[in-house]
C-alpha cells in the first residue's frame, strides 16, 4: 500500500510516502513560513524521486489537528481533495498524537504533547505504548496550562512533555509539578513517518466529503453569538443555491 | 465532441465556496454556488475564520457534484482555473489548495485567475466580447472602472478611494435595521421612495475616475442620528432612495467621464451590486441617450454575486492565452489587475 502523509499542523512541514511500513521518502521543513507555497511543490518533488505517480496512491494520511488554523486546513484541505479525487483512501490523526508517537516509543514514558494556544492555553493531548501501540490517556482538548498540571499531578505518574514549551511554560511546569521531564527540542518535531505507519493502521474515514479538521475550539464570533443565542443553533448554515 | 475544452473552475475568495465546469468559455455545464450567508448573518458581516473553515466543509462535495452534473469525467477536461486573488485570504486558501491538489492528481494545468477579472467575464455568458471595452465593475468588496482595450489586457482607470459601493449599503442597511447583506432591501425601498435628503455626490466633478463613499455614509448616519436626537421619525423609503440616488450618480457620472475619454465598443455591468436595478437602469438609459453605439453588456443577475462560473469563462481565455502556474500558486489577498 502506498501513503502520502502530510502535516503541516505548526511550524514544521512534514511528509512522507510510506509502503507497506516501508520509509520511501521524507522531508521534513522547519523553515517554512507558508505552508501554501511549500507543500504542494515537496508532495510534487518526493513522487517523482520516488518514481510514484498520484495515480498509483492507495491513502492520504493527515494531521488533522489541533494546531495553527490555517497550517492545518491546508494540510486536510490537500488530503480531502487529493483522496476524493483520485477516489482513493483519507485517514485523519491527531497531530498531538504524531508528536508523541516517536518519544512514547523510545522513552517508554506516557508523553503528553503540547501546541501553544495563546493566553497561557495550549493544545494538548497524552499518549502512551501500549502492546507496541499508541493509546490515549488524556483526551486532545483546548486548556488552560494549569488544568493540564492538575490533570499531570492528579495521575501521580511521571510523564514527558513535548511540543511546544515555552519559556513561560517551563517555569510553571517546573515550579508546580514533580512528575514532568521537558523533551529536548529533537522530540518536538511532527514525524510523517511516524504519520504514516500509524494512518495504515486507522481505518479510513467512511465520509470524506464531511471530513474537516479538529480545531478543538470554536470561532470566537461563534462562541459569542452562542452566548447571546442559547438554543438557536442550527445543524447547518450553508446551502446550495 | 473532439474540439470540446472543459475548465473546471474553483471561486472561494469571500463567502462563497463555488465550483463550475464551463465548455469553450461561454457555456455553462454545472455551476455549484455553496452560500454561507445564513452563517455570516448571525454576526452581520463576514467572520473571515468562519468562512474558511465553512469552505473546508463544503469543498470536495461542491467539486463532485460540478462533474457529475457537467456529466463529465477528470480525463475530460483541458484545464483547472482558480480564483487566487483578491479576497479573504483563509478563504482564497481553500479553493487554491484544492485546485491545486486536482490539477496535480490528474496533471492537468493550472491558471491562475483574477476575481475581478472573472466578474467581467459573468458578461460573457450574454455575449461575445469586443474591443475595447470598458467594465464598472462594483461588488461588496471593489468599485472599479477597468479599461480592457484588448483581449485580457486589464487596465484599472478608477477605483474606490474608501469604502466599496457595497459597503456603503451594507454599513448604512446597518444603521436602518437591515440585514446582511442590505443591497437587495434597500434597492427595493429606494424604489418605493425619493431623493429627499440630497446627500452629498463625492468627488462627482473631480477629473478622474475614482470613487468615495466614505462622505455618503458618514453624511448618512449623522442625518439619521440627528433626527433620532431631535426624536423625529424620518422616512426610510425616501432615505433609501436617497442614499441609492447618491450612489448610482457618482457611480454613472465616472463611467460617462471614462466612455467620453476612452471610446469602447462595449460596456461591461458587473459584480455583486450590478444586480441592483436602479443602477441598471440608469447605465442602460445613460447609453441610449449618450453613448448609443457602446453596447451594454450586463452580468446575468445570477451570475452578478461570486460564483465559478464566470471563473471557468475568464479560465477559458486565461488558457489560451498561455496564462500558467505551478504548485506554488498562493493567495493573494490584496492582488490588482
Ligand atoms: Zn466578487
């Protein structure tokens, strides 16, 4: 089976063509300041050292958030239409639990990984090995940086961070927990190969049409209309005319 | 069949996730309009984060439904188009990436296409173009009189100095209780109504061809906040009427100065407010009585508000006049002719 795996969820843009758990190529960009510009151009440059055509590839496998808004809708945006129209397969991963794949395996420590989500909040999500697979043990969610130290001193477990650790971060992380190792920078960059063996074991979605990122957070001009509106929201708000 | 050239077109620069397959340029096979008014009127106005992840929503549907009642197949077509530019740029990113994302599945070409441009070609659909030509060209977002003295060869002659023409009716339907978007409303009580109030006709005798209705509006609200004040009813049908009156003034008094300086052989109406019948009407009777040998050429009304196919029918000529991007295509928010 040949996957194209794509995230572009933060800084970093990642790719990767895996077959059959295979690396065939990867690049991984951190000096990327448009994902738009960069993405398809790599995709366009891996497959032809590779000798792949688009129309030999069997799954698109995407980070599909959470991370920076417009990083991760043009990573699904690239995955739903390249899936929908070749007509072949889409599998979605949480790009907390990219980020944690490679550390949980080689520490064998739960891994909790974080995405700064401004005003001391952050994306995040834990993850643990278990029988040689990544489980969840702490659900991706959009939280303040002290519920998540709550939740880390509630478990009584040491556990590694990575992702996004910010200077600010790591002082609160060192004053009010003892159960927290920091990553080093090497364990917080998305790995599309680690993307893309864990997608060949996801089963694809069933609706591809329908598929769209976990922002984890809605618009905050949704949140205020809510607010001002209980009850009123409707199922759908667009419409073909 | 053998000389059949299909583009397929994607239009996402505002609210509006649209996909088309349009035939030789001038004839419509699908066109697919996705709106999400009924989304940004809750916040009156367009939440540019909203709108992208509503186009993200609607993407892939769109696209399939365009072929299939196009009928046609992706080995069918001669090219993708796409909109990159002007607009917002979340929503921009949507139709790009996807365009892109098809053109390079099935190594079809990519062209890239102005938005305005394609609110010229709407015109396309009602006739053939000849030129010169000149094109008013007025929508929510620009106001602009473009001078196209050959094929694809767009020179801006006049643009908006402020706020577009539907701005102004958005940000005045405001402060008189309308929905977003107030165009349609107010241009159905203007019709009820008179040019009572005389507002102010903004740069109507300058010579050159730029716009403002910055003065329109603030000249506007203080008249409706002063009688509020003074605690006096005024009428909005005559308010409406007045304000139009004031807008399809200055908007013909700068196409008569551009057609005097500039003689063309057609005129283009285009854009979201060229469906107001007011204006229509005043361009329309401007030329009998003025400019009888310019033909006017006015968008469907259909095809005035965003859409793909007028996209497909710029993508078209685009096409054959060896217009070309690669994979880096981005958005390009603020992009002029
Ligand atoms: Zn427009």
């Amino acid at each position: 089976m040949k996957i194209l795996s794509i995230d572009t969820s933060n800084a970093p843009l990642a790719i990767a063509l895996v077959e059959d758990d295979q690396l065939v190529a990867e690049t991984t960009l951190n000096v990327t300041k448009n994902h738009s510009v960069f993405l398809m151009p790599v995709i366009e440059q891996l497959m032809k050292m590779a000798s792949w055509t688009p129309a030999e590839l069997n799954r698109i496998v995407v980070a599909k958030g959470p991370g920076s808004y417009t990083g991760v809708r043009i990573a699904v945006t690239t995955a739903k239409t390249l899936a929908s129209t070749l007509k072949i397969e889409l599998v979605g991963v949480s790009s907390l639990a990219v980020m944690a794949k490679d550390p949980a395996e080689l520490t064998n420590l739960p891994v909790i990984a974080i995405f700064n989500a401004r005003r001391n909040t952050v994306f995040t999500g834990g993850y643990q090995m278990e029988q040689g697979k990544l489980v969840s043990f702490i659900e991706d969610a959009h939280m303040e940086l002290s519920e998540l130290i709550e939740k880390i001193n509630e478990k009584q477990q040491p556990v590694l961070i990575v992702g996004d650790i910010l200077p600010e971060f790591k002082n609160q992380f060192e004053t009010n927990s003892k159960f927290i190792t920091l990553g080093n920078e090497q364990s917080s960059f998305p790995s599309a190969f680690q993307l893309g063996l864990m997608g060949a074991k996801i089963n694809p979605v069933s609706d591809i049409d329908s598929f769209v990122p976990d922002y984890l957070r809605i618009t905050e001009a949704e949140m205020n209309w809510q607010k001002s509106h209980p009850g009123e929201l409707k199922k759908s708000y667009v419409r073909e005319v | 069949m053998e000389n059949r050239k299909l583009i397929l077109s994607f239009e996402t620069s505002c609210d509006e996730t649209s996909i088309a397959v349009i035939e030789n340029g001038d004839t419509i096979l699908s066109n697919i309009v996705a709106t999400q008014i009924d989304s940004h009127q809750r916040f009156g106005g367009v939440v540019p984060e909203v709108a992208s992840r509503h186009h993200i929503e609607q993407i892939t549907h769109c696209l399939n439904e365009a072929l299939e009642t196009a009928k046609v197949d992706y080995n069918d077509l001669s090219a993708v188009a796409v909109t990159y530019g002007p607009g917002l740029v979340g929503s921009l990113l949507i139709g790009v990436t996807a365009a892109k994302a098809v053109a390079f599945a099935h190594d079809l070409p990519l062209v890239p296409i102005n938005h305005m441009a394609g609110h010229i070609y709407a015109a396309r659909f009602v006739d053939q173009f000849k030129y010169p030509q000149m094109a008013l060209l007025v929508s929510g977002g620009h106001t602009e009189i473009v001078y196209i003295e050959s094929e694809y060869d767009f020179k801006v002659l006049g643009e908006t100095r402020d706020d577009a023409a539907g701005e102004a009716y958005d940000k005045i339907g405001r402060v008189l209780g309308v929905n977003y978007p107030a165009g349609k409303t107010i241009d159905e009580w203007a019709h009820e109504g008179h040019d009572t109030f005389n507002f102010p006709r903004a740069m109507e005798k300058d010579d050159n061809y730029d716009f403002s209705f910055s003065g329109l509006k603030s000249s506007f609200i203080n008249t409706v906040h002063n009688a509020e004040q003074r605690e006096e009813k005024l009428d909005t049908k005559d308010l409406a009427a007045s304000f139009q009156q004031s807008v399809i003034d200055v908007l013909a008094s700068k196409t008569e100065r551009a057609l005097a300086d500039y003689p063309v052989k057609q005129l283009v109406l285009a854009g979201g407010v060229a469906a107001n019948q007011g204006l229509r009407d005043r361009i329309e009777k401007d030329l009998n009585q003025k400019f009888s040998n310019v033909q006017l050429l006015m968008a469907p009304l259909k095809l005035c508000g965003d859409n793909a196919a007028m996209i497909g029918a710029a993508g078209q000529v685009a096409f054959d006049h060896k217009k070309r991007t690669d994979m880096s295509l981005n958005a390009v928010p603020g992009l002029s002719f």
